[in-house]
C-alpha cells in the first residue's frame, strides 16, 4: 500500500517501525515526524480502510455538460467568420467524441 492510499490516522510499518499519517506525505513514529515518498511499500497496521479520492468540486452531469456546451458552441457560431466555420464544426467533433458522445 502507498502513503496516499492511506488515511489520515492510518497506522502503518515502515522499513521496520510502526508509524502513524498525520499528513498527505508525512508520518509520526518513535523518531518523531518523516517524510514518506510516494514510490515506498507500506504495510498496514491493524484495519485500514483506503482513502478515497474525490473529485474537487464535485461531478457534474451529463446532460448539463452537453447543455452548457451546446450554449457555449452556438455563441462561438456568431463569433467565428464564414472561412473558419469548418474548423469550428470540426472542434466540435473532437470535443463530442473526448466525451463519449457523438456528433
């Protein structure tokens, strides 16, 4: 298990002695406070329960994403000149395909 899997409060070992997270990267042991890398192999002590990453800000829904987006694609219509239209249709393309959605 990584330090970032763990947390806060987690007790783990680490290269032979027992250690506590009391940050994203630190731990506090017998030697007082440490810097953990991301790269080292923990093993937990007792039951540890993963830390769950969410997402900042929260999800947001399809439906109002290809609202907002449709909105934010017939303004750029209006904006773009004549010659560049194409372009424009062809970003859309892209942006709809990134997210699953067809065209």
């Amino acid at each position: 298990m990584k330090i970032h899997q763990l947390p806060q409060g987690a007790r783990f070992e680490y290269e032979g002695e027992e250690y506590v997270k009391t940050g994203p990267m630190l731990a506090t042991g017998k030697g007082g406070v440490r810097l953990i890398p991301k790269y080292a192999v923990l093993k937990p002590v007792g039951e540890v329960e993963a830390a769950r990453e969410t997402p900042k800000g929260g999800a947001i829904a399809r439906e109002k994403l290809l609202a907002a987006f449709a909105t934010f694609y017939a303004e750029c219509q209006s904006l773009v000149p004549e010659e560049r239209q194409s372009e424009l249709r062809s970003a859309r393309v892209r942006f709809l395909e990134a997210i699953g959605q067809a065209a």
